[in-house]
C-alpha cells in the first residue's frame, strides 16, 4: 500500500483501453489488499499502478435505512474501470480517512449525490446513482485517479490541524507533499 509522500499518489491515471482477464485479476488483488486494511476503497495509484481503476465495496450496515434503499440496487463489490463521475447534487461534509493516510483523519464536503459512469468487467458502460458513503467513496476514489487527494479537499484550518503528522508521514515516503 502506498502512503502519503509517494509520488505515484500525485500522478494521473490512464484510462484502460479494455478489461481483460490481467485487469480482472487486478481488480480481485485490490479487493483483497483493501479488505486486510479495513478499508471501503482502493484506488490503482494506492498499489502502485496507473491505470484508470479503482474498486468499492461499502458493506450494508454502513448506511441509514433511506440511503441504504437508495443505493440498494447497486451491487457490491463495486469493480470500476474508467469511472467518471457526470453529475453532483448537494453537498454533505463529514469526516472521511485513507488507507494511504494511516491514523490522520479529516472531514471534507462532497457532493451529498453523484452520478457516475464506469465500465465493468465485461467492458459494458455502467451508470449508477449514489447517496451517503457509497458517493463519498465514488468521489474519494475517482480523486485518486486524478491525483487528487482528500487532504487537498480539507478547509485550512482543518489541515492545519493535521500538518505536522502529514508533514513526518510525507518525509518518511519520498517527501512528494
């Protein structure tokens, strides 16, 4: 798992021509490298690859009983290639953490709905809506993918709170802030 302060994290992923059976195995080594960790998502920069990937998998008690039917018809694991998300509707801020940002959390508003599209692993173009943690972990991931992290997404003062632990988690990765 890569952390905070490895460059592979700031960089932007490519987008994947077709999913074959090697970005299938990916996708099940991502699964199984997130579910060790405790975690809802992976994205490829977080293994060391740039494909434009990431996987999802937000386990039914994480949600209230409305979100929870909403999301319902969407099913887990979710194994995305190429996800774009193509609309945001409200906004919800709330506490968020990352794999790669062992012990330092933050809160970050993101849209509260998202409408995102993917390619799954029969190369079929998925669109999905999302509500609750399963579209903040939408808008986490695809971030990732971006080079964007949720750091960068905290207010100020919010960083500010946690910069000195970012700052020796950078320095003890390669220093790439």
């Amino acid at each position: 798992m890569y952390k905070y302060g490895e460059k592979v994290l700031r960089e932007k992923s490519q987008p994947v021509a077709a999913v074959d059976d090697t970005m299938r195995r990916l996708a099940d080594e991502m699964l199984e490298t997130m579910r060790s960790a405790g975690g809802v998502g992976l994205a490829a920069q977080q293994v060391g690859r740039l494909e434009r990937m990431c996987v999802i998998d937000i386990p039914e008690d994480c949600e209230d009983g409305d979100t929870a039917a909403f999301n319902a018809p969407i099913p887990m694991p979710l194994r995305m290639w190429n996800p774009q998300i193509v609309a945001r509707e409200g906004a919800c801020h709330d506490k968020e953490g990352c794999l790669s940002f062992p012990k330092i959390g933050g809160s970050v508003t993101r849209a509260a709905q998202v409408v995102c599209t993917y390619l799954d692993d029969s190369n079929m173009t998925q669109t999905i809506t999302a509500r609750g943690l399963l579209a903040r972990a939408l808008q986490h991931e695809i971030d990732h993918l971006d080079g964007v992290l949720y750091i960068d997404r905290m207010s100020a003062v919010e960083r500010l709170g946690c910069a000195a632990k970012l700052k020796r988690l950078a320095k003890a990765n390669g220093g790439v802030r």
